[in-house]
C-alpha cells in the first residue's frame, strides 16, 4: 500500500490544474495533506499562480482523501468556488 498519494486534473473548460497531495498512514502532524487550484497548468508549483488551497487533516484513508478532492473538483465545475479572473 503506497503511504504517499499524489493526483491531479485538469479542467480545460476552466482553465485550472487541481492537485492533491496527502501523506497515508502518518497521524503525528495537524494537517496531513492538501488540495489546491491552480490557474492553467503547472510547469513548477512553485512559479504557478495559486487560486485556492484547502487542508487536509491527518488520518484520512486513500477513499476519504479522494471523496474530498473529487467534491472540490465538483465545486469547481458548478461554479461553486470561483475560478474566474
């Protein structure tokens, strides 16, 4: 079972990258992971211009870290969390 869990998509009619990143099996922090939004695609997280971030505390299974990131991708898609400039 792999501890480390890293996603994306990319939501062409938005143009913006959805990234999670979430460490399985780790309970000795606060916050075990994130989500965040990017616009376009990222070449290097740390040059992209970042829309939203949402944190993911510790203790999470792969199905609940995963139901979260696909409710924010939901969010998105319906206009729910504004991506627009």
């Amino acid at each position: 079972m792999d501890d480390y869990l890293d996603e994306s998509i990319f939501l062409k009619e938005h143009d913006v990258t959805i990234k999670v990143i979430y460490r399985l099996n780790f309970d000795a922090e606060k916050f075990c992971g994130y989500s965040k939004i990017f616009k376009g695609i990222p070449e290097k997280e740390e040059e992209s211009f970042e829309i939203y971030m949402e944190n993911y505390e510790c203790g999470m299974d792969r199905q609940k870290v995963m139901e979260k990131f696909n409710k924010l991708v939901e969010e998105v898609k319906t206009g729910k969390i504004d991506v627009e400039f």
